[in-house]
C-alpha cells in the first residue's frame, strides 16, 4: 500500500503544468507550480503574471548584484536588529509574489512590518528593495514599482545597467519620490540610518571608496541611535 500511494502522488505531480512566461495565476497556484517544476529557476508573480527570468550574466548583472549586496551586507552586519536577505521570495498578495535581488528587513517585532511565514517565506513588505534592471528595466520601474509602493516597501531601489544610473526611492504618502543626493553626492536613507551611499563611486566601480562613505555612516550619531533603538525594540 505505500508504495501505491508514491505512484499516485508523483503521477499526480507530474500532471502539474510548468510555469511559463506569461501564464496569468493566483499566487498559491503559482507557488504549486513552481514547487512542482524539477529545476527551480528564478520565476516571479507580478500582477498576477509569471516572469521567468533569463540566464544572468556577469558584467550586466552578477557584479553590480554583487557590489549592492557588499554595501548592504557591511550595513547589515554593523547594525543588529537588520537582517538582508538575497533573492527571496516575497509574499505581498494575491497576485504577487516577486523575488527581488536584494531585501533589508528590520526584525524586532514592534518596528517591522513583515515576518516569516511556517515554511521559512517573506509575507509582507520589507522595508528596503533592490532590483537590478538590465533587460528587466521595463517592469521593474513600472508594474513592480507600483507593486512595492502599493504593499508598502518604504524605499526601492532601482540600478538601470544599461543607463548608468540608478535611482532610490522613498515611499511618500503612498507613492515615491526619489531621495536627493546631497552636495557631497551622497544618498541617506531614510528608514536606516548610516546607510550612505556614494552613488557616483558605485557606478564606477570604486567600491573602495563606495565602503569607506558608508564607514561614516555607520559612524554617524543618527546610526548609533537607530542601533540602541532597535535594541531597546527587541528586549
């Protein structure tokens, strides 16, 4: 008898269709599918659509990904109560769940506006999203930018590769706005402080120089205080 029962559940399996570009799905049936697939590629559910996503290559994905998750990781492990996480899948809503290439999520319970569901997911917005946008720059700055202001992410992040440029923005009264770079070219977040970025430097490549601004914001009194705050948060 158990093994008649295997037999039924992988035939059963097997009958599950793959996920395909384009394919218009709730999310729980989108999650069924996608856990049903043999190989998991990177597969998103925004508005209700699937985008499965290419082959990533290097210079126009994989080391920006990389320099942005340097910046984030330094921020991350300076500042207890902020967890970064890289890919993973956010459950928003009905009809959307993105994996976004770069999430900061601050965790004590009275500050944080997400948390993680029984079987280990992202439900709810994270207070930071970053996405790298080389052939993806269409949906991110529109259909998932509305998607991440609409479900709340405080600030986004958006690096257009092929634009040389990149654009972080805060969630104002429902809506962004991009945040100013000062007269010394830096960009502050306003939901972590110390989070200080050289953008000029980041484009270029300099991530020396990219880790020594964030050095100051980390030094920075405002960063001090968000750190005993967060703290006094999660006793």
């Amino acid at each position: 008898m158990p093994e008649q029962k295997f037999i039924v559940n992988l035939s059963l399996k097997q009958r599950i269709p793959p996920l395909e570009n384009g394919d218009r799905l709730t999310r729980y049936e989108f999650e069924r599918r996608y856990q049903a697939m043999p190989r998991h590629q990177k597969a998103e559910l925004i508005e209700g659509v699937v985008y499965l996503a290419s082959p990533l290559r290097f210079e126009s994905h994989a080391e920006p990904h990389g320099h942005t998750i340097t910046l984030l990781g330094v921020y991350q492990a300076s500042t207890p109560g902020v967890r970064l996480g890289i890919e993973p899948a956010v459950r928003l809503d009905r009809d959307n769940e993105p994996q976004p290439d770069g999430v900061l999520l601050i965790t004590p319970v009275a500050k944080r506006q997400s948390r993680f569901s029984d079987d280990d997911y992202i439900e709810g917005a994270p207070e930071l999203v970053i996405e790298i946008a080389a052939s993806s720059v269409a949906i991110d700055l529109h259909d998932k930018k509305k998607v991440y202001g609409r479900n709340g992410v405080k600030e986004y992040i958006v690096w257009q590769i092929f634009e040389n440029k990149l654009d972080w923005f805060h969630l104002q009264q429902g809506e962004y706005v991009p945040l100013e770079v000062n007269a010394d070219r830096i960009i502050k977040s306003q939901v972590f402080p110390g989070l200080w970025l050289s953008m000029s430097d980041l484009l270029a490549g300099n991530m020396q120089q990219v880790l020594a601004v964030l050095q100051l914001g980390l030094n920075s009194p405002e960063h001090q205080t968000f750190v005993q705050h967060l703290f006094e948060q999660g006793r």
